[in-house]
C-alpha cells in the first residue's frame, strides 16, 4: 500500500493468493447471476482482509491513546495514577487499553491537590494551559497523533504526513507543584 508500506512479505503473498482467486471466478465460466454474487462476496472479503491486516493496524499507530496506553504498560506505571487533563479532549482508547476510565482532572487540581508523581495525559495544545500555570513535571514522553477518524490525504500522503502530526504528552507530575499548607 502507498501510504503504509506492508509489514510483511506473507502479507503480499496473501494478497496475490487472493488476487489470483478473484480472477479466477472471474474468468470461469459460471452463471453470470453466481459470478456476481461471488464476485462481490470475495471482494469483499479480500478488501477486509486487506483493511484489517495492513491498514487499520498501521493507521492505529497514530492514535496517541494507545500509544500511551502501551507506554504506561511498558514502563509498569500504574494506571490508576494516570489522569487526563480536564477540556474538550478524550482518549477512549487511552480508556479501552488501560482497562478504565481515565478520570479528568483540572489544572488547579494539578498544583493543589497532592499529585506527586501522577501522570498526566495532555494534548499538544492543554500544554499551553500547563505552561501558563507553570506546572513542572519530572518526566516528559513525547508521542505523535493523528485523529484517525478524519483522514485526508496530506495524512495518507508519506512524504506530507509529518508536517500534520500533533504531539500529546504524558507528564509525570513534579512534587514543586504542589502547594505547602
């Protein structure tokens, strides 16, 4: 595929396989009312196929929540520690990966509540909001996102795809927020 090169050789193989089938019952001499219907059957079944093995999974990596998702398993932070930044944002598959409901906080509770070493989802533009509050954080994972569901073609487009990346963040919470009673 242009915009997501194949991840595997079998995956081309499979391709072809199912290509030379869909040729195949076109170019047998079945009833044109069979030929049809099976025609628009596989076709169907190879553009899933297709979809699904090579495409959804590549696109998917652009989606910050899960990227976080597998950050935070991978680095064994506990996802009861992980809250999202209060605002217009919302990472359902930050929430489906971890297995919960990320709560959301605002940046007040941030500096007044005791959030040492918490961690914070944000998106590249709440990082303004933190900024201006000077919120400081220990730890700072940078992660690309695209929202998927709104595909174009400076997106699918290799070469163009950077330029339209966002950024979202994970911050692990710096006790210097935290105002002394």
């Amino acid at each position: 595929m242009w915009s997501f090169p194949l991840p595997h050789i079998a995956w081309l193989i499979c391709d072809l396989i199912l290509i030379s089938i869909l040729v195949y019952i076109i170019i047998s001499k079945i009833d044109s009312a069979q030929k049809l219907v099976l025609i628009s059957v596989y076709f169907m079944v190879f553009i899933n196929f297709s979809l699904n093995t090579q495409f959804y999974p590549r696109l998917l990596q652009f989606q910050a929540g899960n990227n976080a998702a597998l950050l935070i398993n991978k680095q064994n932070i506990n996802p009861n520690d992980v809250f999202m930044l209060s605002g217009d944002y919302n990472s359902w598959s930050l929430d489906f990966y971890t297995n919960r409901l990320t709560p959301k906080i605002n940046v007040e509770t941030v500096s007044e509540n005791k959030m040492d070493s918490k961690w914070l989802f944000v998106y590249e533009d709440q990082m303004k909001e933190l900024s201006a509050k000077n919120l400081q954080w220990s730890k700072k994972i940078e992660i690309d996102h695209y929202r998927i569901t709104r595909l174009n073609l400076k997106f699918l487009n290799p070469n163009t795809r950077d330029a339209i990346l966002k950024k979202a963040y994970l911050l692990q919470i710096k006790k210097t927020n935290i105002k002394e009673e």
